[in-house]
C-alpha cells in the first residue's frame, strides 16, 4: 500500500473496523503447486482433476508470459490454448497490467450504478471504430454467454418473433439461453427443456436456412464466423448470402466472434474475411486482455433503441458488473496494444506460415487428413490409416471411445515436446491450435518439429496409439466397473 494511503483510509473508518494488516499472496501461494491439483480435485471439480491426472495434464504451471506457460521445474510450455482464445496479446502483457495498476491507483469511481460512468463510453467509441459499419451501440457484458443472452433478447425485441434459428455443431456458450442454440448435443443433454423456441439447421446450408427464415417468425439467426468446434471454415459464399437472406425475411443476423474476434483469425473479426455486415456482433474472451473476463456487444442503433425502447425501460436488459473500471481499463489497453502491436498482422503472417508448414506433413503421414485455419485458428485432422495394422489400431481406440484417438498426439505433445494443446470438440479427430496471437516464427518451427516427431511414432505399431489406448482404455474399465459397484 503506498505510504500515507492506510492512514488516508484509517482516518475515515469506524473503531469497529481495524485495516492494519497486509494480504500475503505470495506467501499464500508459496507451496501451492504442489497442492492446487488436489484443492481442486476436492472442492471444485473432482472430475476434471481426474481427467488432468489420467492424461498426463497434471502440470504445475506456475508463471505464464505472453504465448508461453512455466512450470515448476523451469520447463517452457507453448500454449495453445491461450485460455480458450483469451490471451490474444499474450499473457501477462505489461502494457495491460500497467493499465490496470493506474486504474487501481487512481481509486476509480467504479459502478456508480445511478451516475455517469468514466471509461465505458471510452471503451464503446473505441469499439465502435474498429467494428464492421453499422455496429454503433455497445453493450457490455462478463463473458461470451451472456453477450449471446443479450443479442436474443435483442434480436426478439427488434423484430416481435420468437425463434432462433443456430447451426449444428455451433457453440455459443453454456447458459440456458445460450444452451438453447447450442449445436452439440453433449453440452444440452440433461439440462433440458431449454425453454427456448430454437432450430437447428446444418452449417454452410443456405438453403436451409432460407426455408427456416421463410417461414416468418425467425428473429435471430446466430452463427459463427468459423465453428469453434472442428474449425469448420464456410464456403465463401456462405456468409454475404446469411446477410441477404436475413435482410431479405426480417431476421436479425448475429455474428458471434466470442472466439474469432480481436484478431484471432487475422483480421480484426473473422466476418471481414467475407466482408459481410451483421446486424448485431458478439465478442469477448480477447478484450479481457486477459486480465479482466468482460464482453461486448455491438449492435445497430435501431436493434438497441427497440430494447431500450422508453425512460422506463432504460435498464431493462443489464447486469451488476457491466462497465466495470478494471474491464473497461483491460479492453481499452488491449484494443491499444492490437493496434500498436500488429497483433492482427502477426497473427495473419505467422498464422499462414503455421498453417503451412503443418500443411506440408500432409503427404507424410497416411494418419493426417487435413491441416485448415485463419489466422491463429488451426486445426489439425486427423482420418483412419491405410495400412492394416495401424487402421486396426485406429479402430480399436475408436471403438473403445470416439474421442480417445487425439489424446495419442496431446500427451505426447505435452510431455516430450511442452506443447499444450486440446481436441476440437467431443468425437471429433481434430486438435484446434488458438495460441497467442504473437507467436513467432521459432514458435511455429517448434510447433511443426513437434507434430512431426509425436505424428512419426504414432505411426509406429508400438506407438502412442498402442500406449494410449492399453493405459485409457484401462482407466475407462476401471470407471465402468466401479460405477457399476457404486450402483
Ligand atoms: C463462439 C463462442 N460463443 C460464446 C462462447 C461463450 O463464452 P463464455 O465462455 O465467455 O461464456 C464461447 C466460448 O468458448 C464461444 O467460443
């Protein structure tokens, strides 16, 4: 605490109330390492902390910087995950953290609720001038889930319908709202009735869609540029005719970049690569900085004033924390540090020379099927073997579980080449790649060096598909009989 700030406070507060003592993180956290695995295995997720020590991803990491993550034994990680897309500017970037200090520092006015906030007009206007034309209203969110929330009640507020027509496979969060046009069946199932009148039709389906939207009484269709889930790139024509045939019929086109936003697929929003104007846009994860979880969604003006249509419907759609200090300090300095950086561009150069390079292992191995990607958006995939004993393999681990093949390339991946990586979605053979956006070239070497090396011994017979699928599967007995004791 700066000196003469204590006393500051001191002088104000009731003799009830005694602020003498300093808060020791550090010291808090001085042998956790050891322990945050089992912390979380007993109080916030046991599953998920079993998951973590089945596959080897039980690493204490202990520092992260900007594309990389340390553990406690001083070995480096590339991360690509980037805590799912959210440090696009790296982890713990200076300029954001000092951002953040001043703010701290100037004992902010922060949520005056009934009064006129200091940085959310800040952040909107700068938001406002990077975003597709059109967008010129923000509002702010805590995350992507809740950015979806509010473009369905906007979408039903602008036009008086009800349904939401979403793609499969598409992801667009986990709340009930969200979960309602949430394409995979695995995040929905148990939860239901999801209350909302909601469609799926497939990705990339014009026609589809037009016999949705034609039948009058859609009011939003939500889709993302390019599916989080399997990396699923749309044909070009796909997105301009989403636009035209949501002006043509009345619905509201929402274009959710809660992933694909800030750069992440080389260009600002991935709906430039097709240069198309939704009408409502999505975003957040990015904007954080990393620091600070906040979204934002920007609309038409015409979209917002029919939600916030009267005096007294002025806060009918809010929420506690929106335009909090700290979020709007973290986006401000992160839409900065894009700028000034080149964020974006690295993340388009380097993102095209990755996507290349794992590219060219293609014809090498008969187990790759495909390399795609924008930006920093990759997805590697992986298809069944020709050769009979390694297909026999590939089918084994199949039939043991669907999604038990890309586990053969991750823990490898992570314990021999400290790269740390996951699988596109459920039953899926495909790792998705979104790292910091300021990977650089010796980054990318170490990335293909390592796909090459762990992709050549998984196409060995004793490989790490013959490894995996003895030590999981095992593990997956094991649940299935002491599931059926427990029952
Ligand atoms: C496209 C998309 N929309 C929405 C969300 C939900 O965001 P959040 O997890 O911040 O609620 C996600 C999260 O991964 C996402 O990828």
């Amino acid at each position: 605490m700066p000196a003469g700030a204590s006393d500051l406070y001191s002088s104000d507060l009731p003799p009830t109330v005694q602020r003498k003592t300093m808060f020791d993180l550090k010291a808090l956290l001085g042998d956790q390492p050891a322990q945050s695995l089992d912390l979380i295995e007993e109080h916030v997720n046991p599953q998920f902390a079993k998951v973590l020590r089945i596959i080897g991803y039980d690493v204490r990491y202990v520092r992260g910087q900007a594309q990389y993550l340390y553990d406690d034994q001083g070995n480096r990680y590339i991360d690509c995950l980037a805590g799912y897309g959210t440090f696009a500017c790296g982890r713990n970037h200076p300029v954001i953290r000092d951002a953040l200090k001043q703010a701290m520092d100037m004992d902010l006015p922060n949520l005056p609720k009934m009064g006129a906030y200091r940085l959310s007009g800040l952040l909107a206007r700068e938001l406002i001038k990077v975003a597709p034309p059109g967008l010129d209203t923000v509002f702010f969110t805590n995350c992507g889930a809740m950015g979806v929330e509010t473009a369905i009640k906007y979408a039903r507020a602008a036009t008086k319908r009800s349904r939401i027509v979403f793609c499969k496979k598409g992801f667009h969060g986990l709340s009930v709202g969200a979960l309602g046009v949430n394409g995979n069946e695995e995040f929905r199932e148990g939860f239901g009735p999801l209350g909302l009148a909601c469609t799926a039709i497939p990705f990339n389906d014009l026609a589809a869609l037009e016999a949705e939207l034609a039948k009058g009484d859609v009011a939003g269709f939500i889709v993302e540029p390019i599916q989080g889930k399997g990396v699923n790139i749309p044909s070009d024509d796909y997105l301009p005719g989403v636009a035209a045939l949501c002006k043509k019929h009345g619905t509201v086109y929402i274009d959710d970049e809660v992933q694909t936003g800030y750069g992440r697929t080389g260009k600002m929003w991935a709906c430039q690569h097709w240069n198309v104007e939704p009408d409502i846009m999505i975003t957040a994860k990015a904007l954080s900085g990393g620091y600070v979880p906040v979204g934002a969604v920007l609309a038409k003006r015409s979209i917002h004033n029919a939600v916030f249509s009267s005096l007294d419907r002025c806060v009918v759609h809010s929420t506690t924390f929106g335009q909090n200090d700290l979020a709007m300090a973290a986006g401000l300095a992160t839409l900065h540090v894009l700028r000034e950086e080149r964020i974006v561009e690295n993340s388009q150069a380097v993102g095209t020379l990755l996507r290349d390079k794992l590219q060219a292992l293609v014809p090498k191995y008969e187990l790759l099927k495909e390399v795609r990607g924008k930006g920093l958006m990759i997805a590697v995939e992986f298809g069944p073997p020709k050769s009979m004993m390694l297909r026999a393999q590939w089918n084994m681990l199949h039939s043991i579980d669907a999604s038990l093949f890309p586990q053969a390339i991750l823990i490898p991946l992570l314990k021999d080449h400290h790269v740390l990586a996951q699988v596109a979605g459920h039953h899926l053979d495909v790792i998705k790649l979104i790292p910091s956006l300021v990977l650089n070239p010796q980054d990318v070497d170490h990335l293909v060096n390592a796909f090459d090396q762990v992709i050549a011994s998984c196409s060995r017979l004793t490989g790490p598909m013959w490894e995996v699928g003895k030590r999981l599967s095992a593990q997956a007995l094991k649940r299935t009989t002491q599931g059926a004791g427990a029952s």
